[in-house]
C-alpha cells in the first residue's frame, strides 16, 4: 500500500466514531462564557475585550443594518481560529483541511449574502454586476465577467482556506520528515530545524486566514 | 510563633464539613446524614465565590490529553509510519 504524505488528512475514525467530531466540540470547551456578573476575572475581560474590539473593527464598513451579522462573523471567526490553532498540536486533526467542511461554511454564508441583497434592493445588487464608467461596449461582456465573478466567490473563499491549511501542515509534515533523514548528518539539521520552527510561527498566520476569510465574507455583504 | 498553642480549637458539626475534613470513623455518620441535609445557602458561595482559579497548568493538561487522545485515535494508521527504510 503506497502510503503518501496526503494520509494525514485522510478523516480518522476509531471504533467508528470519526475524530472530527471531537475535534469541532473541542473549541467550544475552551473559552468560558461570561458570568452575569459585574467585574469578571482577568481571563474573562481579556477575552471580552479581543472579542469587543474585533467584532468593532469587522463591523466598521457596515451600516447599521449589517450589524446583525456582528455575532454570527465574529463566532465563525473564533471558531475558526481555534480550529486552526488547535491542529498545529502534535498528531491533532484539523477539520478545516476537510474541502467539505469549508465548503459547508462558504456556501449558505455567501448564498444568505446574495440573497438578502436580492431581497432587499434589488436593483442596487444587481447594479454591483456593473461598475461604474466602464466604456459602452466593454458592458455585456463585464456584466459576464461579474456574474462569473459572483458565483465564483464562495468556491474561491472554500477553497482558499482548505488550500492554504492543508499546504501549511504538509510542509510542516516534509520538513520534519527531511530532519529527522537528515539526522545523521549535523550541520544540515539545525538550519532545518530553524526553518521547522519559523515555519511553525508563519503557520500561526492561521489567525491571518482567519482574517481573511471573514474579511471576505464580510466585503460580500452590500448590505 | 509562641501563641501558636493557644488558638481554640473550633469544631464544626461533622455533617457540615467537606469529604476530606471528615474522619475515618465519622464516614458513616457522614454519608448517612449528609445526603438529607442540604444547606441552602451554601450552593451560593460554592458557585459564585469559591471559584477555583484557571492556571496555564490546567488547560495546558487538557491540551496535552486531547493529543494524546488524537494519538490513540490515530493509532491503526500510525502503526504503519514506523522506521521504515523508504517514507
């Protein structure tokens, strides 16, 4: 049996029940809801505050009506970023590897965006197909190109974040293994090693990916 | 510390105190009457003022056992993964 670097992602399932669905619990077992109380404890005002902060920046592009998205984008956010946090662990599995996963993040999200832009103004959604000052005879190929454009984003943002995961722990993976090959000759490992550990810094971009999947999320919302 | 000595011993009622305070041959008498009594102002100050701290040892042991875990779930295909000559 040819055994690749791929089978890290293969979803693992003990005794039949998948690892995946201990691995989506476990973020929500990691961060403590707030108290009704009126000062809480270091870890939970810290905690707030992140949220409270972030959540201000992601809703800054928005008129009020888009607030409404504020607690849906900055749990996806959290969730998402635990996740990816969590499958830089040894021998963890990360969910967000999974295409179906993300794509079951992508579509309803995205579908809802267009959908209550339909919904609401019509016409103004449908003006974005077009961008303002474009010559006459560029407009029907551009309202093409748009639509195209359109349909293509929950794809794109899918994949985006399965691509990116899964490169990031396969290079991880092939590096680590080349060290440890590598062994017996010294001078060779210690640069490798570096780059393993950088590698594993720039994996904590994670949080950026984060930031860019909501980001886009959120560009898509002309609410 | 000379007065050390001279502090009074306070008894507390054997059905109040906690499973460690309680003696050996006082377990009975615990048990039996420990079930009925519920004081009800306790459940207060036990879910909203004794709280036990977070620490990073504490979350850092449920991190490690969700590895380990991982692990173990992994196990059938990590078997395989062994020093072997061609990765």
């Amino acid at each position: 049996m040819m055994v690749s670097f791929f089978d890290q992602f293969a979803s693992p399932s003990y005794l039949g029940i998948p690892l995946i669905a201990v691995a989506i619990a476990l973020p929500w077992v990691l961060y403590p809801t707030p108290p009704a109380r009126w000062i809480n404890n270091r870890l939970i005002t810290i905690q707030g505050w992140f949220i409270n902060r972030f959540t201000n920046q992601l809703m800054l592009p928005l008129n009020v009506g888009g607030h409404k998205w504020a607690l849906l984008l900055a749990s996806l956010m959290i969730f998402l970023i635990t996740i990816n946090m969590l499958g830089l662990l040894p021998y963890t599995f990360t969910p967000t590897t999974q295409l179906s996963l993300n794509m079951g993040f992508a579509v309803p999200l995205w579908l809802a965006t267009v959908i209550i832009g339909m919904r609401n103004q019509p016409t103004v959604a449908l003006g974005h197909l077009l961008p303002e000052g474009t010559p006459i005879p560029l407009i029907p190929v551009l309202i093409i190109i748009e639509t195209i454009s359109l349909f293509i984003r929950p794809l794109a943002l899918g994949v985006r974040l399965t691509a990116n995961l899964t490169a990031g722990h396969l290079l991880i993976q092939l590096i680590a293994t080349a060290v440890f090959v590598l062994l017996p000759m010294m001078p060779t490992v210690a640069i490798l090693t570096a780059a393993v550990l950088f590698l594993l810094t720039l994996l904590e971009v994670a949080v950026a990916m984060i930031q860019a999947y909501v980001f886009v999320l959120l560009l898509s919302l002309y609410l | 510390m000379t007065y050390k000595f001279l502090i009074p011993i306070i008894v507390v009622p054997v059905v109040q105190r906690k499973l460690g305070d309680v003696r050996l041959n006082e377990l009975c008498v615990w048990l039996g009457q420990g079930l009925f009594l519920k004081n009800h102002n306790t459940w207060y100050y036990r879910k909203y003022i004794d709280v036990r701290r977070g620490g990073i040892g504490r979350i850092s042991m449920l991190l490690t056992g969700y590895c380990v875990l991982c692990y173990i779930w992994n196990y059938p295909h990590l078997k395989k993964e062994r020093w072997r000559k061609y990765h």
